[in-house]
C-alpha cells in the first residue's frame, strides 16, 4: 500500500482531454520520492472528485525560509507544467540539497482531471484578488486556502525566485486570435528583468522548439515586447508573490496551444524540463539561497 491508497478512483483513470495526458495518480506516484528526501508534503485544499471523495492539492517543502517556488497547473488545460514538474523529481531532489524549495506543482487537479481551466466553482484556483485590494473576499474555496497558504502557512523569504508553468490554449477562448506558435514569458517583481534567473528562461526558451513569440497580444490585452510582458497585474498568485512576498525574479511561462496536442504534450513538457534547469542554473551560477533554520 503506499501513501496515496486513499485516492478516489477518478485519479486512475486516463482524462479524456485529446493531449494523452496520464491520470493524476502517476503524477501523485512521482512526487512520493520527495518524501523520503525529507520533504514535508501539506494538503494546502481539496476539490470534489466525480465519483465521491476529494482530490488533493499538494504542497511540498524542504526546508524554509524557501529561495525558489515552483507553481504548475492552475489551469485545467495546461498541463504540461505539472507533468514536467513530476518528471523533475530527482533533480528537485539535489537542488534541494542547497536550496529551501516549494513545489506546488498540481493547483488545479479538479480542472485537470475535467480539461477545465477554472476550478469546480467556475474561478481561477489561485485567484489573488481580495489580498490585492480589487474584491473584498476570495474568489472560491481554494483560491481562499491557496493564498493563505503561500501568505502565512509557509515562510517564503523576499526576493524569493517563483517559476510558474502555464500554457495559452488559444483554442479554448472563439474569439482569441494569436498567430504563430511558441512560447512567451510574464517577468514580474523589483529587479526581476535584470536578475539572471530571468535571462537564462528567456534564453533557453528561445533555443527551444517553442521558441519566444515576439510580437502580438494576448487575450487579455497584453502586449509581448520581445517575447516577454512585464509587470503586470493580473490579480494572479505571481502578482501575490511580487507584491505582497516580495518575490522576485517572479516567471510565467506560456506556450501557445492551438490545439490540446498542438504542439505535442511529450515536447511541450521536454521544453519545461529544460526551462527548469534554466531556472535553477548550472553549477556556478544558481539561485542564491538564505541560511536554513529547518
Ligand atoms: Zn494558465
């Protein structure tokens, strides 16, 4: 029996969404080895799973205060962040080794599970809004804990790094037009487009198969300047992060999708892979860390 004998059977099974994406149980089975490493693992909320039950959304921490945060699937249609984040599980390992990191690398498994974007309530699960100042109370349940969670739950020092691994599933929205494909990054926080953590994604992307977008607006109105958008406010946990924990370099990443397989999922999570290694550095050149209290 392992830890996750308590499952509802939704997470054995293969979601349905045209991308053959795997079910939630094999990314929950790839985050176990962290345990062992010494890894804390915290159930931050819960969603409702179709068959009865609830399906866990998972934080896991090494040791605080947290240099490096690494965030994947908030939205149901993009998941390569979170697949990429499991398979990174041996090299989060080492980096931990010197570094506080938090992964929360699943936000949304109600959305993956459905190929939804929002949560089961119909809102963003990482809504930060109402510690931003533009609403007066969360945006749905686990929007509320999520927050609190990164807020007063777990202690993330300033100037703290954050990867959060998105895509752009143009296809999802009619009448969002985005030509081209490739990816494009969010830059977020004091410092954060000068800080090298920030070229080393920018570049790396670049090399890749997806590489940056230069030009064109998304469907929110933002502007790409050179592939990257910067500082902007989005009511998102990044801006949470930037503003309120003082992250920074704080890094969205986005792929554009035209379609779920469009590029191939087995690319688009090789290309997060190495946009993770980018992240982090090579030797000589890594995230800075604080002195370690646990
Ligand atoms: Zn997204």
């Amino acid at each position: 029996m392992t830890a996750d004998a308590g499952l509802p059977r939704d997470c054995y099974l293969s979601p349905s969404a045209g991308d053959g994406r795997p079910p939630l149980s094999e990314i929950f089975s790839a985050l176990e080895p962290l345990l062992p490493a010494g890894w804390r693992q915290i159930e931050v909320a819960t969603q409702p799973a179709p068959s009865g039950g609830s399906l866990p959304i998972r934080a896991y921490v090494n040791a605080e205060p947290v240099d490096a945060v690494l965030i994947g699937g908030i939205h149901g249609r993009e998941p390569a962040g979170a697949l990429a984040m499991a398979r990174y599980v041996p090299r989060l390992v080492e980096r931990g080794g010197s570094l506080g990191l938090l992964l929360m690398p699943l936000l949304n498994p109600w959305g993956y599970l459905h190929h939804i974007r929002y949560g089961p309530s119909g809102a963003s699960v990482s809504d930060s809004d109402h510690l931003l100042g533009h609403r007066p109370s969360p945006a749905c349940p686990e929007a509320a804990a999520i927050t609190a969670f990164v807020m007063n739950g777990v202690r993330i020092r300033p100037g703290a790094a954050v990867l959060d691994l998105h895509e752009d599933p143009v296809y999802e929205a009619p009448d969002y037009q985005f030509e081209g494909s490739g990816s494009y990054i969010y830059v977020t926080g004091k410092g954060a487009m000068a800080h090298p953590a920030s070229r080393r994604v920018r570049d790396c992307l670049d090399r890749s198969r997806l590489p940056l977008v230069r030009e064109g607006v998304t469907r929110f109105g933002e502007r790409l300047a050179d592939g990257v958008i910067v500082d902007t406010a989005d009511g998102s946990i990044d801006e949470l992060l930037a503003r309120r924990v003082g992250c920074s370099p704080v890094i969205t990443v986005e792929n554009l999708l035209h379609a779920p397989d469009s590029p191939p999922l087995a690319q688009r999570v090789e290309v997060y892979l190495d946009v993770m290694e980018a992240f982090f550095g090579a030797p000589g050149e890594e995230l800075p860390c604080a002195p370690h209290s646990s």
